[in-house]
C-alpha cells in the first residue's frame, strides 16, 4: 500500500501552537505540529495509507474541528471528530 501525502490547514492568525490529532497517530497531540505560514495559516502534511480517518485540530491545547471539513461523526466525549478519507 503507498501512503498518501495528505495537507491539512487551518488559518488561525493569533494562535501559538497547533497540531493535529487523530486516529492515525493515536490521538497524540504532539507527532503532527503544523507549521505556520506569512498568511496565518497553519499547514501540516501526513503520510497516510488509504482508509478512513477520524482527527481533529489542537489549538494552543483546545481540541477544535477542521471548519473546512465537510463530514462529522459523534465521538465518545459528546462533540464530533471531522472524517477524512485518503483514497
């Protein structure tokens, strides 16, 4: 199977840290730090094998969704997780 390079951004200007969380690094806050760009906006790139994917971004410690992301699923804690799919 060849993993796939994925990019997911969020513009958040004013934040100090981001990463992103999901079920393919175990929900772990720290393996994927975004980088931010000169226009605001944080850019981290993953190499994923195809499936299906729950996440969600990390914003200076708060978990929040991806607002580009166009499907949800209800979590465990009572919010949703956004769903990405690596084809």
């Amino acid at each position: 199977m060849t993993k796939k390079s994925v990019e997911l951004k969020l513009y958040a200007p004013q934040a100090k840290r981001v990463s992103v969380a999901g079920s393919f690094n175990d929900w772990d806050t720290n393996s994927l730090q975004a980088k931010k760009d000169k226009s605001g906006s944080w850019i981290v790139t993953a190499g994923l094998n195809p499936g299906k994917y729950e996440y969600k971004f990390v914003v200076d410690g708060s978990w929040m969704n991806d607002p580009a992301c166009k499907s949800c699923v209800p979590n465990n804690i009572g919010s949703t997780n956004c769903v990405l799919v690596v084809k």
